[in-house]
C-alpha cells in the first residue's frame, strides 16, 4: 500500500501524521476490512477524539461492570461489589490499553495486517481465526495490499502481540471462545465485546468468592483481601484457565501476575497520579462527572468505604 496524501492529508503535515501514531499499537493491531461492519468508540489519538473517547470507554466498562456486579450489593457485600468495578477497570487496561478499535492515517507505515501472525496459529485456533475473521463474502480482515489507497483512514482492532490468537480490547482468545465470541460477531462491537469479557471474569470471580475458604491467598494479615480477589480472578481464571489456579500469584508467582499487579496498581493509584492507562500515550481523559465515579470506585475499593453518590449519578445518564 503506497501513502496516501489527499484530502484532509493534503493539509497536515507529516509531523503531525506522524504525532498521532503510537508504536506500541502498531505492534498489536490487525488493520480491518473498510467494508466490514465495526460499532465504536474507536480510539485515534488526537485532542478532538480523546476528549470523548476516555468518557465513553470508561462509561462503558463501569456501567456493564455495576449490571453484572449489582448482586454483591443485594448481599450486603459492597467491597465485591467495587473489587469487580475495579477489576472492570484494569482487566481491559491491562489486555488491550483501553483499545479496541484504533483509527489511522491510510498510511503503510501504521497498515498491519494478518498474514505474519496467521503463520504461526495451528489446529483449532487456525481454523475459527480463518473461518470467521479471513473468509466470507466481507471478511472482517483484510490485507494492507487489498485497501483502497483514496481511504483517508483506516481502522485496525487489538490483537496478541505473539500470535494474533486474542483479539479486542479484552483480549479473548480465538482458541476457547470461537462457539460465541466469534460466531456471533461480537468482536465488531465495542459494548459487545466488553460485555462478552465480563461476563467471563465474572464466571471465575464469583466462584472464588463464594468458596473464599478454598483459597489462602485470599487472606492477608488476617484479613479478606479483595484486592487479591481481583489478582486471583484474573491470573487463576482468566489467564490461567482454571479457578483451581487461583492462588498462581502468591508465592514466587507467575510473570503475568507481577505484570497484572503493576497494571492494577496503576489503577489504584489513579486519584494521586491523574494517569488512568498503561502510559500517558493510552490513557483515558475523563470529564470531572466520569473521574468522579471512576477515583469514588478506586477509593471504596482501597479504603473499605461505600461511597456511591458519583456512580450512581454516572449510572442514571
């Protein structure tokens, strides 16, 4: 694909092309089929897009989280209750830096396509990956050659940085959730897919939850540790595979655990530092009713508070 300079191209300078491009997200997205259908928000990182983008993304994952995590409230449990919301913020910042669909410049150097990654898929991931993401009448893949070169942009959706085999913000792999993810297309929605991911972390928080006493490492200095629920969610169940695994992160641990750790840190450290993302280049802007609900979640679930006025006047817009 030659570059492309029409349009609104025309008039930007190649620094400023070249500003909006974050390397990091080149190396973990797949450019998607202009003609497939894909429902947003999509990240581009300019001042214009980042002022509505932070607020929608994060609106998203708290209001699906509270759907989903309600119930710890109905059993006089709000510490399960903010342990999911802030699970909901550090499980997407951690898989996929807040992005699912990524929009760019139709320029070569930002175009990145299946065909290396696909090489290295084999067995069953190979065949759902091929079947419902490279075939079709419209595939929802497509390579970098096949774009029209008059597209002043195109859009790209997070993938495995390895092998391509986990797509989307939430990271879900092609291997084990072919049945639903990807035969019903949630992969083209945003809301969709966040959707889909919770609902299979809340698949391994509440079993570990509800049978606490089975895993030691829940407890800390005496205590109920629910910041070790969340560490034990995701590395046992949903990284790991197995709520058997839940405890993969005490002890000597596990690599991705200590990289989940950072990451969730991060978030707890959000009301000091300002910072919501993996980096300043991905982080989330949020407007002060968002920032509100996001530091009252961060702060319940870091002081053993129950404050829920900024939630829920973000969950009644």
């Amino acid at each position: 694909m030659k570059k492309l300079i029409v349009g609104a191209l025309l008039a930007a300078s190649a620094f400023s092309v070249q500003a909006e491009n974050i390397e990091l997200l080149n190396m973990a997205t797949f450019v998607v089929n202009p003609e497939a259908s894909t429902v947003g928000p999509k990240f581009k990182n300019t001042a214009e897009r980042r002022a509505v983008y932070g607020d929608q993304v994060a609106t998203l994952l708290l209001k699906n989280a509270d759907k989903l995590a309600s119930k710890y409230l109905d059993m006089n449990d709000p510490m399960a209750y903010n342990a999911f919301m802030v699970m909901a913020l550090t499980v997407p910042m951690h898989e996929g830096f807040f992005v699912h669909f990524r929009e760019t410049a139709n320029i070569e150097s930002e175009c990145v396509d299946y065909k290396s990654k696909y090489k290295k898929l084999s067995g069953k991931a190979k065949k759902e990956f091929k079947k419902n993401l490279i075939k079709g009448s419209t595939p929802f893949l497509i390579k970098c050659s096949k774009i029209d070169e008059s597209l002043p942009t195109v859009t790209s959706i997070m993938r495995a940085i390895l092998d391509g085999s986990d797509i989307g913000m939430m990271q879900i792999s092609v291997r084990w959730h072919y049945d639903i993810f990807l035969a019903q297309r949630k992969f083209e929605s945003v809301e969709k897919t966040i959707d889909y991911g919770m609902r299979h972390l809340l698949k391994g928080f509440d079993p570990i939850y509800r049978k606490s006493n089975e895993h030691s490492c829940l407890t800390e200095n005496g205590s109920f540790s629910y910041q070790n629920l969340v560490r034990a969610t995701w590395g046992g169940f949903y990284n790991g595979g197995s709520v058997g695994q839940a405890c993969r992160f005490s002890g000597v641990g596990h690599a991705n655990d200590r990289a989940f750790k950072m990451n969730l840190d991060k978030i707890l450290s959000y009301p000091e530092t300002g910072l919501l993302g993996y980096n300043n280049d991905l982080r989330l802007d949020l407007t002060p009713t968002v920032k509100a609900a996001v530091v009252e979640v961060i702060n319940n679930l870091r002081n053993g508070t129950d404050n829920r006025s900024a939630v829920n006047k973000l969950l009644k817009k």
